[in-house]
C-alpha cells in the first residue's frame, strides 16, 4: 500500500484518544441523567396515584363507599358527621358546567372566527391579548368575581347570594376561553386547504364552509379541546373557592353559594388539619374523586387529540 | 338574464353572512377583552393608590392600614427562586429526551402520555402531594424548599413541551451535518441543538414560572400560613461560607396567599390591600407574559430571515 | 503531554508540501482508498442495496450516478454511517478503509469514530448558526484540537483549499448565514476538509446551486483531489461526466457498471448503462 495512505489520523489513534474516551463517557453519563429527567414525570404520576390512594385507604376504611357516594350530606365537622360526596360534587359540576356553558359558544365563535375570517395581521395582534387573559392569576379572577362582578349581577338577577355558583361558574368560562380557543383553533387551522378550496368552489360562503367542512373535519380536535377545558373547569379552585362559598350544600340553584371539591380542600387546609386523623383524609378522598373525574377527560381528550393530528 | 340575477343573489346572500359572522366574531373577541380590561381597571382603581413603600416593606397586621406584604414578596422571591432552578433544568432535560433519544417503544410512549396527563391534572392535585409526599412523607415541613418543589412539579410539563416545541424546530439538517462531523449525540445537543432553541426554551420557562407567581392552591393545600410577621434568614451572610442556605427551610407566605387572604375578609380595607396585591401580581405575570411574546414574536422573524 | 495537545498530533494529517504529494500520486496510481464488498443495507425490511462491490480510487474523484431512487446516495451515506441516525437500518457486507482496512459497517465498529475518519458535505448548504471561523473549527474542536495557533493555522488552510479563503479572510466572526449560497456550501466544504478526513463524500453539492456557484465547486474539486479521495453523488452527467475519473452507475439498489469515466460513457459494456448516459431512460 503506498505510503501517502499511511499519514495522518487512523482508526486506532482516533479509538484510542483519552478525549474522544471522556466525550465518550459524557454523553453516557448525559444520557441517563437525561431519561432521569424524563421519567420523573412518571414517577410524579404514580407519587400523586400513591399519595391518593394511600391516604383515601384511611379514609374508606372508617366511611364505607357507598355511604360516601350516596349520601346527600358532607358535614365532616359535626358531631353527627356524614360523609356524603354528593353536595361537593355537585357544587363542582355546576360550577364546571356554567364555566362551558359559557366558553362553548364563545369559545367557537372565536376559533371559527380567528381561524377562517381574521387575516394573518389581525391574528398577530389578537392572539397575545387572548394569552394575557389566559396569564391572569386565578386568585385576581376570584377577587374579580366576588368583589366586583357578584355586587355588579345582584342588581340584575333576583336572588343572587353573596356566595353563589353562577358568578365564579362564568368567570371560569372566561377564564378557559383562551385555552378552548387555542387548542380548537390549531384543529381546524389543520384542516387542509383543499378541504376548504372544493367548499368554496362549490359557491359557499365562508360561514357555510367554517360550518360545513371545517368544523366536521377538525370536529375530534374542537371535542377535545372542549373535553380538556372541562377538565380544568373542574380542577380550578381560587376562583370559587373564594367566589362560591365553602358551605357544602346540594342545591339546584346557581344562585346560591356551595363548596366544589376544591373549595373544601382549600378550606380544611387553611385550618388546622393534624395529620393521620380522619378530617386530614377527607381532602385525599376527595382529591381522589377530583383527580379520577379529571384524569377521564384529560386521557379522552389527549386519545381524541392524537386521533385528530394523525389523521392530518 | 334570470341566472345571473339568481347567481347575484347567492352572491349576496353569501357576503350578508359573512359579515354577520365576522360582527359576531369580534363581538365575541370585544366581549372577552372588555373582561380582561374591566377586571384590570377594577383593581387598578382599588388597589393601585394603595400601593407604596409602607405597603412594600411592613409586614401583615390586623389594621389593614398598616398591613404591607413584605413577608410575601420576598417569599415569592424565594420560592420563585427554588422553583425556576428545579423546573427550568428538569424540563429541559426532560424534552431533550423525549425528541432526542427516545427511541419509539412503550416506554417513550409511557413518559410521553404522562406529561400530557400531568399537564392536565388540577393544580390542587399537586398541592395534596406535595402534602402528603414532602410535607409528611419525606418529613420536610411547610417550607420554601417545598413551595418551590411543589410549583417546579406544576409548571414542569409547560417547560417540557416548550422545550420539545422548540427542539423540534430545530432543522434537522443541522442536526445531520454534525453528526457528519463526528459528534457524538450529546455535543450535538449541547453544541447545535440547544443554542438553536434557546429562545423557544426561553419563552416556555418564562410563560411557566409567570404561571407559577400566580399559583395559590397547591400553596395553601401544603399549609403554608398566612399570617408572617418574619422574614426567611437571609440567604447571604457575613461569615464564611458566605452562602446560608436555612431559609430553604423557613416557613413562608406569598403574594397570591396574602391576596387571597385578604380577599376573604370582610373589612373593605384588607379588600383594598387585596387589589393592590392584585395589581402587582397582575402587574408581573403581564409583563412577564409579555416578554414572552416578545422573544416568540422576534424569534419568528429570525427564522424568516 | 496536554490531551488536547497529544490528540491533535496524532490526528494531524501532515499534508505536507503539495507538490510532494503529487509526485508520490503519480507513482501510486493504483492505490486504493476505500474497497466495498458485496455491501448489502437495508431500511427496515426494504433492502435499499443488493451487494455492491467497488473500489474507491485514492486522490481521485469517483462520481455515482443513476436515476432517482437508484440508492446511489444511499450508498454514499453507508460510508460514513450518517443512516445509524434513524432506526431499523441494517448493513451487511464491507467497506474497507486504508491504511488500516477497517471496515466502517461493522456492528462493532462506533459509527462516530467512521464519521471523524470520513467527511461529508450535503446537498443543501447547512452551515451551523455560528460564525464563519466557528464553522470550519468546528471539526477541530471535536477531535480537541483547541490549541488557538493550530486551529487558525488549520482553519485559513481549509479556507484556502475550498478556495474562499480570500472572500471570508476580513469577516471570520461574521455569521456564515450572511455568505451567498454558493459561499455557503463552500464554506461546509472546508468545514469537511479542516480535520483532514481519510475520504471526502459529496452529496449531491450542487444541486441546490446557480450554474456560476457549481462551476466553482466543480473547478474547486479538480485542485483538491491532489489532496483528497472525493466520493461523489450526481443526478447531473455532465458534471460526472467533467469532474471523475471513475464512475459507476446505479440501478435500483444494483451497482451495474463501475469503471473510468470516459470509458463508462463513451463505451459502456452494459446496455442499461449505454441507455442512461445517452438519456434514454431516467
């Protein structure tokens, strides 16, 4: 083999190299810290499951199931005490529910609005606004609704208590417009154009076509978004933890005050809650069913949203 | 010509409903910024004359006149402090696995379902951990150590999908001419990929701790009290070593508590002290979102070019 | 010894005198670079090459030619291993590199130390986000080479051997972004050639260029093969045509015809071969 080949770096120099050796054993050791950090998430998720459960195994070791989801009353600090779900959960659902039934209509006249009628320049400007409601803190959103919207409303709707469900309930659907537009606007932006092309061509309007084409075609990415709102609707504590009252009561009427799941946690925390008595279990069973109620949405939205970006 | 007239008609039909739509729509949009402005007007005209240096350096008193937030800011301060230290390198570390190394199995899969459902779960959720697992299990007390764990653990999925965004973006023919160079997987990451998304990363921690000022429940949920007359002991002292690191674990209150707190009296003055709170808590959580905007807005524009 | 100091004495190429080198290149004319063997690889469960054997001529420039989809550029990125990117790839078979006959695709073979032996410059210009010094250094530093005389030294060298030297010598700091396209992939070139690389692979390097900036590239690669062993892919004849001394020629993962340029297209031995270069198909 002629000499002019032999120069320079070989393969055993290179193989060698104390350098290349300790990059070597970087990048190893970069690796596994690396996946540490990612399955931190999974250990966080079996620390909450773990947590949960644990302390919830106290608690229906003294209540029994049945008793905590169909018993009508939660009165944890009588003498008499029962432990029924039902005033909680309800208070949340109504609370949740009044949050959509704002952020629904809003929410998709908004998305349809800033995905198929705003132009690019417009958009710009509009979606930094919806990101700075969706920055503010969720305790000024409850100072906002008991403090000043609540005073504001009793002059319009007979009735309406200091603490009630109607006023928090829809200043959470404020709270989680920007949120439902966000993810249902992305959807049908994804929507491809020549979906859009062939409505057009046949002479539609863009209403028809918004309507017609590209809400049926991002319809399981807009559920989802719905879906995940609904989560966090449920899960938001400040807004009615001060806005609704943190007196459990199973009511019909919006109007009134009652304490959601949230609402109660906050409050048992905020006393003197001595860890290993039943009182301290009652916020883990009732975080259990909270956690339980948003993980289904959660889970159906992300497999609703995954179906969604794999179609497109 | 009956055709035309009838395809005029269509026409015009067509335009009427666009325009009605597009009036709802920035009704619509009018309606949600009319909120936005009313709420930050509302406060601004409780709280915002009550905002000044007796408010900023006294601490929290039965008169509300004489009440300040000073024990607040500065645990704010602190566990913001402890928070971005632990979620900005966990999530970045977290995100360069997820898109770097992860290969496609169950596993990936696992860690990747798990951030997405983490992201969803209700920030009590993780005050009733933090509960539970750092305050009783592990022993470690109602402290600024465990504020700053329990908000690192919130914001965490927020930095790592900021982080994988922005990685993402990477071109992947960068990624190809250094691997063509001879690096070895975390040079490239370290050397290429990182800097390139820098700003991405950036804007996501930014957006995530201006998430985690405002945080209240999981604060409270771990006990942390509401009424402190005394700060943490100073981080910095005289004596070597210099550093002094007891005020990890101090007991705390921060401002969104102290807002809350007041918020829930009856006296009308605490409920001014509340809205002064309010304007500084919106006050720093705007601007910071703002920033945010701002990075992302520029970091468009740079990719154009 | 400083490591970095010990690292870059053994990975120096001493080049040395050109005219030096060419002399002992004409009295080796037939040593050999690189020799393939039956190489076989495979995407997943589509085998993309079935068993390719050639030989790659030292200091020459050999061109792969063939229609899209053929696996010539599938074959130029075996031989540096850039497909151990991806999942589900699988090669079989030998691409021995002189002096010391390694054979870059083996399973036991660390395709990063293949990639510090062997250079290759892609299709699209992708200079790094760096500055124009920064680009070029940028192979030093990996082999930690850091020593600030040395890495200038080497880094004018590359410079100059990519023939932008006298364009860039008075803006090193200034982004690599700011240069023309043509600039851009020269730039990438002296980026390969700075840590002296055993054989250099062409991507395709000018298809994303105007027809001045390829006739620089092209002129650029006649100087250069004194000093290096180019392996290149082309969809384009005539520049295989005008820049190789050897070529061969692919279809559907097959190697059809391997031989000296002129030969290959003025009197081809297989008539697929005689039908691409006249363009007949492809």
């Amino acid at each position: 083999m002629s000499q002019t080949l032999d120069e320079g770096s070989t393969f055993a120099a290179l193989r060698d190299s104390g350098f290349l050796r300790r990059g070597r054993i970087l990048a190893r050791v970069m690796q596994v810290i690396l996946f540490a950090c990612a399955a931190l998430s999974v250990v966080i998720t079996g620390a909450i499951l773990w947590v949960l459960i644990s302390e919830s195994w106290m608690f229906f070791r003294q209540i029994p199931l049945v008793a905590f989801l169909t018993d009508t009353e939660w009165t944890p600090a009588f003498t008499n005490a029962r432990y029924g779900i039902l005033p909680l959960l309800t208070a949340t659902l109504w609370a949740a529910g009044i949050a959509m039934a704002v952020a629904t209509p809003l929410g998709l006249v908004l998305s349809v609005y800033l995905s198929e009628f705003a132009r690019p320049r417009v958009r710009e400007v509009l979606k930094p606004i919806l990101e700075m409601l969706a920055a503010v803190p969720t305790v000024v959103f409850g100072y906002f609704a008991l403090l000043f919207l609540t005073p504001l409303a009793k002059q319009f709707i007979p009735g309406l208590s200091g603490f009630n469900l109607l006023i928090p309930g829809f200043v959470m659907g404020i709270m989680i417009l920007p949120y439902v537009v966000s993810i249902s606007e992305d959807a049908m932006r994804a929507v491809p154009m020549t979906l859009r092309e062939g409505a057009f061509a046949l002479g539609m309007s863009r209403w028809r076509t918004a309507f017609s084409v590209v809400i049926p075609g991002a319809f399981s990415g807009v559920t989802a978004a719905y879906l995940l709102a609904f989560a966090r609707a449920v899960g938001e504590t400040m807004v009615v933890a001060i806005a609704a009252g943190q007196n459990p009561n199973l009511t019909g009427d919006p109007r009134e005050g009652a304490a959601t799941i949230t609402a109660y946690i906050v409050q048992m925390s905020l006393g003197d809650l001595p860890h290993g008595t039943l009182a301290y279990s009652t916020i883990f069973a009732t975080g259990l069913v909270l956690f339980l109620i948003t993980l289904a949405f959660n889970v159906l939205g992300f497999v609703l949203r995954r179906k969604f970006r794999e179609a497109y | 010509m009956a055709g035309g007239f009838s395809e005029r008609r269509i026409v015009a039909t067509a335009k009427v409903q666009d325009l009605t739509f597009a009036v709802l729509g920035v009704i619509v949009l009018f309606f949600a910024m009319a909120m936005l402005a009313t709420l930050v007007a509302d406060l601004l005209i409780d709280g915002l004359g009550r905002i000044n240096a007796q408010f900023l350096t006294d601490f929290p008193s039965r008169r509300p006149e004489e009440a300040g937030i000073l024990s607040a800011w500065v645990g704010t301060s602190l566990v913001m402090f402890v928070t971005a230290l632990l979620a900005i390198p966990l999530g970045i570390g977290a995100g360069l696995y997820l898109e770097e190394y992860a290969a496609k199995n169950w596993l990936s899969d696992l860690i990747e379902i798990n951030v997405s459902n983490l992201a969803g779960v209700p920030s009590i959720i993780y005050g009733l951990l933090a509960l539970g697992f750092f305050v009783y299990g592990l022993g470690l007390g109602q402290t600024v150590l465990v504020g700053g764990m329990v908000l690192a653990l919130l914001i965490l999925p927020i930095v790592v999908v900021a982080t994988r965004e922005a990685v993402r973006a990477v071109p992947s023919g960068l990624r190809e001419s250094a691997y063509g160079l001879g690096c070895n997987r975390w040079q490239v990451v370290w050397s290429y990929v990182l800097p390139s998304a820098r700003p991405g990363i950036l804007t996501g921690a930014i957006v995530g701790l201006s998430r985690a000022i405002g945080e209240t429940a999981p604060i409270i949920t771990i006990g942390a009290l509401t009424f402190i007359a005394f700060l943490p002991p100073s981080p910095i002292q005289a004596a070597p070593p210099f550093l002094n690191f007891d005020w990890l674990n101090s007991p705390f209150t921060v401002m969104p508590i102290q807002m809350f707190n007041w918020t829930s009296r009856p006296q009308a003055g605490f409920h001014v002290n509340a809205a002064a709170t309010g304007v500084l808590l919106l006050g720093m959580t705007l601007i910071m979102n703002g920033f945010a905007i701002y990075l992302r807005y520029h970091l468009r524009k740079g990719q154009r070019s | 010894m400083t490591d970095s100091s010990r690292a870059s004495t053994l990975l120096r190429d001493s080049s040395g005198d050109p005219t030096m080198t060419q002399a002992s290149t004409t009295e080796t004319p037939a040593a050999i670079r690189a020799d393939v063997r039956d190489l076989k690889f495979w995407y997943g469960k589509f085998q993309a090459l079935n068993g390719v054997t050639m030989p790659i001529h030292d200091r020459k420039v050999t061109a792969i030619i063939g229609p899209s989809g053929c696996g010539k550029s599938t074959l130029l990125r075996c031989f540096n291993r850039i497909h151990d990117l991806y999942p589900g790839v699988r090669y079989e078979g030998q691409i021995n590199l002189a002096p010391e006959n390694i054979n870059l695709v083996e399973k036991g073979i660390d395709p990063i130390l293949v990639r510090l032996l062997v250079g290759m410059v892609f299709q699209k210009p992708n200079p790094f986000p760096k500055s124009i010094y920064e680009n070029v250094a940028a192979g030093l530093y990996v082999r930690g080479i850091r020593n600030k005389t040395e890495v200038e030294g080497r880094v004018e060298e590359a410079l100059r051997q990519a023939a932008l030297w006298n364009e860039v010598k008075d803006r090193l700091t200034k982004p690599a972004f700011e240069l023309s396209g043509g600039q851009q992939q020269r730039l990438c070139i002296a980026r390969a050639l700075a840590p002296k690389p055993k054989l250099l692979l062409l991507d395709e390097p000018t298809s994303a260029l105007d027809p001045i900036a390829t006739a620089k590239i092209e002129e650029l690669m006649d100087s250069l093969v004194k000093d290096v062993t180019i392996l290149i892919v082309t969809h384009n004849l005539a520049q295989a045509a005008r820049i190789s001394k050897f070529t061969a020629f692919m279809h559907m993962g097959n190697l059809v015809e391997f031989g000296e340029t002129e030969q290959l297209f003025t009197n081809p031995t297989v008539t697929q071969t005689q039908d691409y270069v006249t363009g007949r198909f492809g």
